[in-house]
C-alpha cells in the first residue's frame, strides 16, 4: 500500500471517531434539553429529511453521478449518453491500425525471408559446382561469405 492510501484510511478513520463522539456528546445533551425544544428538533429533522429526498427525487437523472469504486480506484459513472458507442468505436481505430501494422510488419518480415531463400536458390543453381559440395557441412558457410565478397566487389 502507498502512503496515499494509508493517509485516506488514516483520515476516514479519524472522521469516524469524531463522528462517533459528537453524537455521543449530542445525545447526552438532548437528555437535558426540554420536552418542548426536543419536539421542535424532531419535526425539524423530520421536515429536513423530506426535504432532501424530494430534492434527491427532482433532481435530473442526467445531472445525477454515481461513485463507482472497484480495485481500489473511483470513478465518476455518469449517465449513459447517446454518443457513446460512437466514442467507443473511434476509441478502437488506434487499436485497427496497430493490428494493421503489425500484420505488414510480419508480411515484410515473411517476404524477405522468401527473396533471401530464393536468391540462395538461385546462387546454388546457376553455380558450377560438384555435387559432393552441397552435401558439405561447410558449403552454406561458404554462400555466405560467398555472398559477402560480392556485395564487397559492388560497392567498390
């Protein structure tokens, strides 16, 4: 855990224990209090608590925003739009051009493989030599080099 983390728990921990004690404190005193002032206190509650459901009813369902928590992170989850499955559709087109990429990345790849096994081929077919040469352990090390001194003579 980060020390964030232990911060946010730390501080909910403390609201919680002053929350615990102020209504302790306020229950002790309202033992205290007279009939009257703790009948006015209760309607007063009461027409708060109505007040605050009609407003949480009114208001607009789009206005409304609901804390979602899930693995330890928040988010705002507000209501569903109508241009959101278009936003989640442009979000996957960086998505269709790495896939795309990467496949003309591999048929590249995959191309010059084949040019780099014909030119072979082609070297071994056109070239006079005996056939015990190829059975040689040694004669693909010789293309190779073979190969090397050639494009040494052209650059020349």
């Amino acid at each position: 855990m980060n020390k964030l983390q232990h911060t946010a728990q730390d501080l909910d921990t403390r609201m919680s224990r002053f929350g615990l004690r102020l209504t302790a404190g306020l229950s002790e005193q309202c033992e205290q209090l007279p009939p009257d002032i703790s009948e006015r206190l209760r309607v007063a509650r009461e027409q708060a608590l109505l007040k605050a459901r009609s407003a949480r009813l009114a208001q607009p369902e789009a206005a409304r925003q609901t804390v979602v928590q899930a693995d330890g992170s928040l988010g705002l989850q507000g209501p569903k739009s109508p241009g959101g499955r278009w936003l989640k559709l442009a979000s996957l087109g960086p998505l269709l051009l790495l896939v795309l990429g990467l496949l003309l990345i591999q048929h590249s790849q995959w191309y010059q493989q084949i040019m780099a096994g014909a030119d072979l081929d082609a070297a071994l077919l056109t070239d006079k030599l005996p056939p015990a040469a190829y059975g040689d352990p040694g004669f693909s090390e010789y293309l190779s080099n073979e190969g090397e001194t050639a494009d040494a003579k052209q650059e020349e």
